[in-house]
C-alpha cells in the first residue's frame, strides 16, 4: 500500500491531498474527547479539508453503509461460527460490535468522505493551484 491511494489516505488517517499531514486532531478515534476533530487544514501541504460549511454531514451515508456492512457481517459470522446461537446473542453481538467500532467507523467515515472529493496531489502546489494563486 503505497502512497498515490486513497487506501493509504483512508486506512492511516492522512491528508487526502498529500498523503503526510495529520488528518485529525489526534489519529486515536477512541479519544473520544477529540472523535471526529479535524485540522481546518493540512498541516503539511496546508490544502483545507473541507470545501463548504457542512460539508461532513455526506459523511453519515458512508458511516451507515459501513454500519450495514458491520452488522452483516457480525450476524454471518455468528451464524457460521455458533449455528445453535440464541437470538439473544444475535442482537447482543450486532449491538456490542457496532458500540465498539463505533468511534472507529466514525473516524472512518469522514475521510472515505473527503478522499471521495479530494484527489492525491502531492506536497507540492499543483500547476493549477499556482495559477489559481497568481490570478
Ligand atoms: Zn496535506
């Protein structure tokens, strides 16, 4: 997994634009004093994280699918794993996975958002950037 793919971006909490800086304010999603708190800007390439007021709100369709997918996958392995299960476990193991990686999937929510506006431009202002700046 190489820097250039929003993997990278996505899975270690960087800048989309850069792929260095700091996304959030700290990398740990379960301090959950700071969950969710981004940088207003890259403190690398210094490129903004955001392109509107509101813009993380798009974020919550991301964080439910990846709710769906959670709690699909829980209720298989359960289903493969302990055929005799009670219902009990069923909702207690959905519900319990989905608290626990709850402030994660939140965290991750918000920078699929952001990688799926933002493309990887390198530390170095883009030829556009420069001419957008010069005007
Ligand atoms: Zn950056």
């Amino acid at each position: 997994m190489n820097k250039g793919s929003k993997l990278y971006s996505i899975l270690r909490f960087k800048c989309p634009h850069c792929h260095e800086g700091e996304f959030f304010v700290d990398s740990n999603p379960y301090n959950l004093a700071k969950a969710g708190e981004l940088h207003g800007e890259c403190p690398v390439c210094h490129r903004k994280y955001s392109r509107e007021p509101g813009f993380y709100y798009g974020a919550m369709y991301v964080a439910y699918a990846l709710g769906v997918a959670l709690f699909v996958s829980v209720y298989v392995a359960i289903y493969v794993l302990y055929p005799e299960a009670s219902t009990e476990l069923y909702i207690g193991g959905v519900l319990g996975s989905l608290v626990v990686a709850g402030p994660y999937v939140y965290a991750l929510s918000k920078i699929i958002w952001a990688n799926l506006f933002y493309a990887y431009k390198g530390v170095e202002a883009t030829a556009e950037e420069k001419a957008r700046q010069a005007r």
